[in-house]
C-alpha cells in the first residue's frame, strides 16, 4: 500500500473502530467519574485548547465531565512545517482520553484538542496508576480500552513514526522488526515503490544514502541505533541503575515476564530487562494455539502486550532495550554466599543493575543454517520468524520453509495464507516425527504447501537477497532450485547464554543447569541443596527455554517463571 492509499484508509478505520468498539472507547457512569474524582482535579475548557498534543513527551488522563473533544492527527509535517490535519473522533461527556503510552512513559502519538468547551476531570500518570491497582473494576474497564486502543493505533496505521528505507536494507529491517515488536505506532515508506518516499527524502534535504530514516515530529533520525529510536520516543525513559532490587529479571520473554508479574503482584521490588522487547520467541509468533485458556489461539504480540500490561499494573519496572552482558556476585556481610550477597549485572551501555535475586530468562534463538552466503542474505531474505513483517516479503510469491518442528509448521500455514506457494523442507522422513498433529494435518491439507521431506538446503541464489535456494534429497542426491523471496528456517534453538559463561554452570550445549543437575561439583553451599530452578550461583534462578531441559512452550516458560519467585522468596528470607 502507497503512503496516500494508507492515508484514504486511515480515518475509515478509527471511525469504524470508534462506533463499534465498545471495549476502545467506553462510557463512564455518573458513579464511575465520582470515584476518579477524589484523584484528580476539575478543569474548564474552552473551544481550541488542547489538553495533549502529538510529539509531547508525556500527558495526564483526562474524563470529559461537559463538551466534546477532538482526537487529531497532524501529518506530512516536512522540512518546510508544512502540516495536514486529520480528525480521527470526537468524545463526548462520560469518555475518556489516553492509551497505553499513559502507562509505558511513550510519547504522545496523536492530539486531543477541546471542539466544544466545558469540564474535564485530569489526573495525573500517578493517581492513574493508584486507580488502576486499587479499583479493579476501572482498572479492567481503563487497562482493556488502553490495550484495545493501542491495537487500533496499529491496525489503522496511524502514522506515527514514519520510517523510511529499503526492503532490501538490513538496518530498515532492524527498525521495523523494532517497531513492530514494540508495538511502536509506525508507518513504513518503501522506497523501492513508493514515490512519495523519494519526495519526501527531498523534502527534508536527504539523499536515499542516508537512509533508513525515522521521522518522528520535528525530529529526523538516519539510521538511529534500537536505544536511539528508543530515546526518541520515550520508550527508554526509565532510570533502573542506582537501586537496589529484591529481584532483577533478565529477558522478558514468557518466562521472564511471569516472573515479573508474580514478584511484583507479591511485593517484590522488581525490575525486568530486555534486549529487544517484551515478548521474547512467543512475541514472533502469529498464533499461538496451544494456551490453556485461549481456544482460538492468540497472537504472541498480544499476550506479550497483555502481560507487560499486567507487570507494570503491579509495579514491575519494565526496560527495553538493555543487554545484559556480564553476571557477578558481591560478597556483603561476612564475605559469604550469604543472603548478604548482591547480583551485579552489567549492561551493554556499560552501566550496572544491582538486585538481591536474579531470575535468568533470556531463552534461546533459532540455529543458522549452515549454508554459504546466508549472512549477506539474512535480514532481507532469511529469517527466524514469521510475522506480518516477513510475511508481506513473500506476498504473492513463493516462499521456502526449513524444519519439522512446531514453529515450521506454524510458520508455513501462516505464510501460505499470504505467498503463492510455500515449500517446506524436512530433514527427517516424517513430518510427523516432531510436529503436532494438527499442524500436520492442516499442512497436509493445505493445496499451497508442497513438503519436501529427507531433504537438506544446499545453495542460494540471488544478489543480496535470496532469489532461489537449491535443496538436496537426501536419498537420490537429486537436486532442485526452488525459486523464492524468503527462506524461513526454524531449525533448533541455541541458548542466550554467551554472557554466563564461566559464572553460571552449563550443559554442553550452553543451557543453564539449576537444581538437582548441578551435583556436587557446581554446587558450593553444604547448608541446603539448591532449589529446584536455581543455578550454580545461590540467588541466581533460570526459567523457561534458557534452562537446561526445559520443554520448550510458552506455557511451560510462564510455569517456571512463577514458580521460580516462589525460590526467590525462600532464597530473600533464608539465604
Ligand atoms: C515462531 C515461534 C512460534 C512459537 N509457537 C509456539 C506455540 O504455538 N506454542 C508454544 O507453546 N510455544 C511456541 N513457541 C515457543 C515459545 O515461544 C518459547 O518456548 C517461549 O517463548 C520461551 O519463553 P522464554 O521466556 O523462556 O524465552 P524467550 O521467549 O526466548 O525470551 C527470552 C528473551 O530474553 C531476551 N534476551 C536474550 N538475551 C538477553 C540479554 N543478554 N539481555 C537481555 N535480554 C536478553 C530476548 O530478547 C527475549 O526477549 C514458538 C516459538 C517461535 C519462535
């Protein structure tokens, strides 16, 4: 879709959204506002004024007790000003305005701007948070509308950021992997065909080379770094050195986001990083169908989102993009591994998080396949995911899928939906050996999938970009080139784990041994045996794919994240 078709679509579906969408956009009673009240103050408001504005770092909650406002977007702001507005909605009394960067610290994405005077009732982000963890029933109705609404802002395309680049290029895909795992509202400009993106490099005295470009209000970033695009929009506010922590969770994926949100539900000062964004593996995957409780199956960006929601509900201190690259220990006390002892983890930017107990839960990653070429291709062409974003590469093309597990088979439903034909490449005899039944049915079923089993990739082809892979059977050494826009390879996981190396003990393939795996040799404390998810270093827990045996799921890993602060309690009050 063309930037200008995207922008004829655009009102459409907020209008569409605001009518029917009762979960978005509710109406408070009397009885409601007259809770809200005692937090917040009452304001007059005439025609013209705008209570919040696109681009402003932060902004209060506001209930419309009289009058109307307008919901605004200003877009086409080029290097000259020049500015298009858009009115998405109009709330009357009873509503209320504000979505989920109230409660991430993210910046403002569109304006509220008063059409009729009359009152607001304001409350700032902290009498909103009070709401929301004293007042259950407000806090479902505000949290539900703010989840629904994020989701709107996604589905409609509201510009938001604009990023311009190439499909081709490594660094647009980063950003937009970025943009899209943190569900950052965004508008992705092709430039190998939109026309509006070259005018618009023009318009701001840009050139495609110093491209890709994030257009974020008056603010024009080339090529930002993940924290620099994080900065910019407020994504990476929050200051999480100089405390100390009862318990530090590392990676927010399933595991570590269940931990977080059980520490800080039970009262532990509690703060989890990531890398990339909350959600982890679980956050790549289109449907997740196989969680207790969801029988139509659920996107992983939504139940990241919901769980985020819920941690930062309790209090959990969520913070995106951090790395952490170095675990040590403190001695405190008597110099023992006593309960006196603090974790230090060092992060990429060189600071330091300090914290009582440490949950490790940074999971694994999807092997590389070992083929030539794959690194000149990877990014653009090859990839360990299959979401909307890799989806729209193969679009009416073909694709080719490598791996026999669960993940694959989701992956190739999920993209014959979008390419004209996906090939999927098993090594083993059997699709069935290690793949559910009912994707293998489904697969089976499924006119556009063609499996390719006891065969193996050998060669691509194509000038920077995967143009066609040749696979090899593995019994008659016949081969074939199977032209395609994307490889997807989902071949087995290997460990976040190259930064506990030499402090935590691991199996032999990287993953982090806890409880009874470590024996005698790993386990240095003769007052108690470690606990069933604890690692080498007492006080350090690991949950979810990173653990050594772990089943794999999203649900075993949301298991093990909650039972692990069950361990933490224990270790904080015994040692
Ligand atoms: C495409 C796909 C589809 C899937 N579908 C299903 C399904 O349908 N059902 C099912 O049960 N399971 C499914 N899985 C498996 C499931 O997603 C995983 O088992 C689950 O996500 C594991 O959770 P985790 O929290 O242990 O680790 P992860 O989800 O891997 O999360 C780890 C997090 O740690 C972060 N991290 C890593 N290193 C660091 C570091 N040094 N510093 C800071 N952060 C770090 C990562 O960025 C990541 O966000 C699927 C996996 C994929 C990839």
């Amino acid at each position: 879709m063309t930037v200008a078709e995207f922008r004829g679509s655009l009102a459409a579906v907020w209008q569409d959204a605001s009518v029917h969408n009762d979960l978005a956009f509710p109406t408070l009673s009397d009885e409601q506002i007259d809770r809200l009240r005692v937090h917040g103050e009452e304001e007059e408001t005439s025609a013209g004024d705008y209570l919040f504005r696109q681009g402003d770092e932060s902004y209060d909650f506001y209930v419309l007790l009289a009058g109307e406002a307008e919901i605004v977007e200003e877009v086409d702001e080029d290097a000259d000003g020049e500015c298009e507005e858009r009115v998405l909605a109009a709330h009357g009394a009873g509503r209320f305005l504000g979505e989920m960067n109230l409660l991430t610290g993210q910046a403002v994405y569109l304006s509220a701007r008063v059409s009729e005077a009359g009152a607001v009732l304001r409350l700032d982000r902290e009498a909103l948070r009070q709401v929301i963890a004293d007042d259950p029933e407000l806090s479902e109705l505000i949290l539900n509308a703010f989840l629904a609404r994020r989701t709107i802002l996604l589905e409609g395309n509201v510009s938001g950021l604009r990023l311009l680049g190439s499909r081709y290029s490594r660094d647009t895909a980063r950003l937009r992997e970025f943009a899209l795992r943190n569900r950052l509202p965004h508008t992705w400009v092709d430039l190998e065909d939109d026309p509006e993106g070259e005018a618009l490099l023009r318009g701001f005295g840009l050139s495609p080379c110093d491209t890709p470009l994030v257009v974020w209000g008056k603010t024009v970033l080339k090529n930002p770094s993940n924290s620099e695009l994080a900065q910019a929009v407020g994504l990476d506010t929050a200051r999480i050195s100089g405390f100390l922590y009862d318990l530090l969770v590392v990676g927010a994926g399933p595991a570590g986001l269940a931990a977080a949100v059980y520490a800080a539900s039970e009262g532990l000062r509690t703060v989890a990083l990531d890398s990339v964004a909350v959600g982890g593996q679980a956050g790549t995957s289109s449907r997740i169908e196989n969680y207790l409780g969801f029988p139509a199956g659920l996107s992983g960006a939504e139940l990241a989102s919901r769980a985020a929601v819920q941690a930062e509900k309790f209090g959990a201190l969520l913070s995106v993009p951090r790395t952490a690259v170095a675990l040590s220990c403190e001695a405190i006390g008597d110099g023992g591994l006593t309960p006196g002892c603090i974790h230090v983890v060092e992060l990429d930017d060189g600071s330091t998080v300090e914290a009582r107990a440490v949950v490790v839960a940074t999971g694994a990653r999807y092997r590389r396949l070992e083929v030539d070429r794959r690194e000149e291709m990877e990014g653009t062409s090859i990839f360990y995911a299959a979401t909307e974003m890799e989806g729209e590469v193969c679009r009416d093309c073909d694709a080719v899928v490598v791996g026999g597990g669960n993940s694959a088979g989701q992956a190739c439903l999920f993209l014959a939906e979008r390419a004209s034909r996906v090939y999927l490449v098993v090594r083993g005899d059997d699709l069935g050996e290690s793949m559910s039944r009912y994707l293998v049915e489904r697969i089976e079923s499924s006119e556009r999938i063609e499996v390719l089993v006891r065969t193996e990739v050998r060669e691509l082809l194509g000038d920077g970009v995967v143009e066609a892979v040749v696979v090899e059977d593995g019994e008659s050494g016949e081969r074939r080139e199977l032209a395609c826009k994307g490889l997807f390879t989902f071949i087995g996981a290997e460990p976040h784990t190259d930064w506990l190396e030499g402090t935590l003990a691991l199996d032999d393939e990287g993953f982090v041994k806890t409880g009874p795996q470590l024996g005698n040799g790993h386990w240095q404390r003769g007052d108690r045996a470690p606990h069933l998810l604890e690692t080498s270093l007492p006080g350090v827990f690991a949950a979810g794919d990173v653990r050594s045996g772990a089943v794999k799921r999203v649900a075993s890993a949301v298991g093990e994240g909650s039972i692990a602060v069950k361990f933490v309690h224990e270790y904080l009050a015994r040692g």
